[in-house]
C-alpha cells in the first residue's frame, strides 16, 4: 500500500508511527487548528484570485467549501493518522468535496510549515490580546485597592520577619508596578508575534507571484517576517511570550502566596469571602484558600512550559523541525490559554480581598517593626552614629523580649540600660521622643518623598499609575480594533466571493 500523501513515498505510514505519534497529536490540535486554518485558506484564496494565480470559479467553488466546512465544524472529519496532520485530513476532506482539480488548488505557495507558523503566531497574538486585556483589569483593581487603603498600617516583612511598618495601600502598589511591567513585557512581545509567516513556503520562498503583504494585512497581523526560513524555523517569538507570561504568573503567584499567609489563622491579617474557599470534605470548620494555591500553582504550569520549549530548542536545525515546532510547542497553548481563564480570578481575589485593620495596627505595635525608626532618631537627636544606634537598639529589642513586652512598652530606662551595656554610657532621649518613634503610623508618614508608604506618596504613584494604565489600555484597544476590522474585512471579502460565480 503506497502513502495516502505523496506520490513519492512507496510505503504506507507504519502502524506504530500512526498510533504512537501521529494520532495522539492530530486528536489534540485539530479543533483548535482549524479554525485557524479556515482563516488563513481565506486570506489565501483572496490572494490568489486577486493576483491572477487562480480562476474566479475556481476561487468561488473553493470559498464555498471553506465555508461549508466552517459552518459543518470538527464533527464534519473523519480524522485519518495516516493523512499525517491537520493539514492533510482538511485537505483531504475539501478535494472529497470540490475534486483533486479545483481542491489541489488551495496549496499554490505555501507550505505546511508557512501554514503551521502562521497558525501558532494568529494562537499566539489572541491569546496575548487575552492576557493583556485581562491583566488591565488586574491592575485597575490594584490601583484603586492601593487608593482606598493607603491608610492601612500594617507590619512589612523581609524574609517573612517583621520589618518596617507599611501600608496595605502601598503593599497593592507594589504588586501594581510589577504587573505594569509584566504588561509591558507582553505589549513589546506583541510586536514581535504580529508579524506574517504565510507565504514564506517550506523555507524559501515560492515561484508563484503571490503577495505575502496582503495576506499578512487580511489576516490582521502588522506586518511579515520577512526571511523564508527564518519565518518557518523559528517559534521564539511564542517562546518570549510564554516566558513574559510567566513572569506574570510569577508576580501573581507571588501576591497569591502573601495573601495565602495573611489569612491564615496565625496572621489573621487580610480576610476572604467564603465564594472564593472551597471546605474539607471531612473538617466541617475548614475555609481553605484553594483559589490561592492554585494562583501559585500556575507559575509551575507555565515554567514548565517554558523549559519545554526551551529545551526542544536547544539543537533543532536553524529549519522547521517537528521537535522544535511541534514537540517544542507540546505544552504551550494549555499553558498560556489556561493562564488567561485564571487572571479573572487573580482579579477578584484582590477586589474582594479586606484588610483586618485592628489586626494589622496591633501587630505592628507589638513586633518591633517601628525599631528602625528609633534608630534614626537616636542619630538625629544625640551624637551616636547610626551603627552605634543599631547595636543600641538591637540590644534593647532583646531585653523587651526577655521581659515580655511590646515595642510600644520599651521606656526611656531599658533604652538607657541597652546604652550602657553598648556603648558605655547613657544617653538623653525623651519619652515623648521615644513614643514617637514607635508609632507605627508616624514611621509610615515620616518617610515621605522617597517612594515610600506615606500617605502622599502612595497617592501620587496612584495617579502615575493611572496615567500609564490609559496609556496601555487606549494602545491595547487599538491593536484589538486592527484585529477586529481585518477579521470583519476578511469575512465580508470571502462571503461576497462564495457568493459570486456561482454556475
């Protein structure tokens, strides 16, 4: 039995090849691959008639086709491993419908690997429009969390120890400039997917006058990658979005692990509603925050992805190649189009999410997350240097907590006993000094200016963030809308050639 494919193979597929590696693989990419395939045989047929390459009979019966088989869907195919791919299952269904004269058409100049390039950039750019679209709302709700609970004094931590005292407001913040870069990460990776594969062939171009620019421009992308091979051998572009993706979802898994410390009963300090907890199935008490885990768990997911891709990379000839197009690409559209589903709910846990004020203020009093700031103090209010000032204060952080206190217990006589067993002597600090400096919320205002969680600060990199924020949005709805209109030209363009030439 000779090969349903080629004239030149004299052999039929193996049996083992079809089950072990064709099969598996055409089950899991053909739905979502042919849709991109019908959009890109519109464009393509488009071009050919518009170039003269094609009839327009020829043109009008295979628009036709196409359509009926867009209409019909997945369900219409009989799927074939020994047709090899996609590619060839939907080719092989279309000449059963039009014959091997008018079907065998719809192949002039291009290749499988000019098809297949194209279908990973057109996955990738919605996907991308996908994530970044979501990851405005992400930040949108930062912003105005940040906004509405910059007065929110809470400990701040560094390596998961009481540091200096913060706000929940300026906590939000920080988690906001890290998804505003994460997004510009992906806006600049956008530019690079948004270009056109499609006419680039095998990896050399074809001898067919076709013009790769309008199928580039009906297909919506901003322009064509403009070296043949390179076009077909190369998938770095979806690799960069995968990895600008995951650091993302690395940032979000970040915020979702804090918040995973907050609430629990030891912290108590951040609360959720119950709509975003699942229960034990046993444990009748139990308000678990799966929501949470599985924001952390994503970061897996995708870095995994990555190092697929990565790895499948590492030695593929500067060409197409199954490993590195296919093999490579194993886990990247799970990954990626799974992550866009979940960044609504990354979203609703920072909406929904309430901070426990008292909870907070009482353990920033007790910690001795205010202590930095009685070091400063001693610095500008005596002659000790500020190094002199940290061993002072270090020592009288211990002898509160021999003796039980709180920060804002330490009095003016264990700081001089701290002085004396440091430096020697005692030293003249008041008490109304000393209470100062302990108060949390005078820490938190007496940074102002330098990017830190006092009130006009957290206020003023608001503003600027949502300046930056429009700034995103109006481009990203302008790249959408380029999309869209091309999508709607193409569909109008290929509807009324269906239409046309008809016997």
């Amino acid at each position: 039995m000779e090969s349903q494919v080629s004239g030149f193979l004299a052999e039929a597929m193996a049996p083992e090849v079809q089950k072990g590696l064709m099969e598996p693989a055409l089950r899991r990419t053909f739905a979502p691959q042919l849709p991109l395939t019908t959009e890109i045989n519109k464009a393509h047929v488009l071009m050919l008639l518009n170039r003269g390459i094609i009839s327009a009979d020829v043109a009008g019966r295979l628009a036709r086709a196409v359509l009926e088989l867009e209409e019909a869907g997945p369900g219409a195919f009989t799927l074939d491993p020994a047709l090899e791919d996609t590619y060839f299952n939907y080719e092989a269904k279309l000449i059963g419908m039009v014959g091997p004269d008018v079907g065998g058409r719809i192949h002039i100049g291009r290749s499988r690997n000019d098809l297949k390039a194209t279908q990973d950039r057109l996955r990738a750019r919605k996907v991308a429009l996908s994530i970044m679209d979501e990851l405005l709302a992400l930040r949108r709700n930062l912003i105005d969390q940040g906004e509405r609970y910059a007065d929110v004094v809470m400990p701040g931590y560094t390596h998961l120890q009481p540091a200096q005292p913060i706000t929940y407001g300026y906590f939000l913040l920080g988690l906001a400039h890290a998804v505003e870069r994460d997004f510009r990460r992906l806006a600049e990776c956008y530019a690079r997917v948004n270009l056109s594969p499609l006419g680039a062939a095998a990896l050399a171009g074809t001898s067919f006058a076709i013009s790769r620019t309008s199928t580039a421009e009906a297909l919506g992308f901003d322009g064509i990658v403009h070296h043949a091979q390179d076009a077909v051998g190369n998938r770095d572009a979806v690799i960069e979005l995968l990895s600008s993706a995951s650091l993302l979802a690395s940032s979000i898994g970040r915020l979702a692990q804090d918040f995973y410390v907050m609430t629990t009963y030891e912290f108590q300090t951040l609360h959720l509603p119950d709509s975003i907890a699942i229960t034990s199935s046993i444990m009748p008490q139990k308000k678990n925050m799966a929501a949470l885990e599985n924001l952390k768990g994503r970061v897996a997911i995708m870095t995994g992805a990555l190092v697929t891709a990565l790895a499948a990379y590492k030695a593929v000839p500067f060409s197409h190649a199954q490993d590195g197009t296919m093999d490579g690409m194993r886990w990247t559209w799970e990954a990626l189009e799974e992550f866009a589903g979940m960044l609504p709910v990354a979203s609703l846990v920072v909406a929904r999410a309430e901070p426990r004020r008292e909870r907070m203020l009482e353990l920033a009093k007790a910690n001795f997350s205010t202590v930095t700031d009685l070091a400063d103090a001693l610095v500008r209010e005596t002659t000790l240097s500020f190094r002199e000032a940290h061993h002072i204060v270090g020592r009288v952080v211990r002898l509160a907590m021999a003796r039980g206190l709180k920060a804002e217990e330490i009095t003016t006589d264990l700081l001089n006993q701290a002085a004396r067993e440091t430096v020697g002597h005692d030293i003249r600090f008041s008490a109304d000094a000393l209470r100062d400096s302990l108060d949390p919320a005078r820490a938190v205002e007496g940074r102002a200016g330098t990017g830190s969680p006092a009130r006009s600060d957290v206020l003023g990199m608001a503003e600027r963030l949502r300046r930056s924020l429009e700034t995103d949005r109006q481009e990203l709805t302008a790249r959408q809308e380029l999309v869209a209109k091309a999508k709607a030209r193409l569909e109008a363009d290929f509807a009324d050639l269906a239409r046309s030439n008809r016997a």
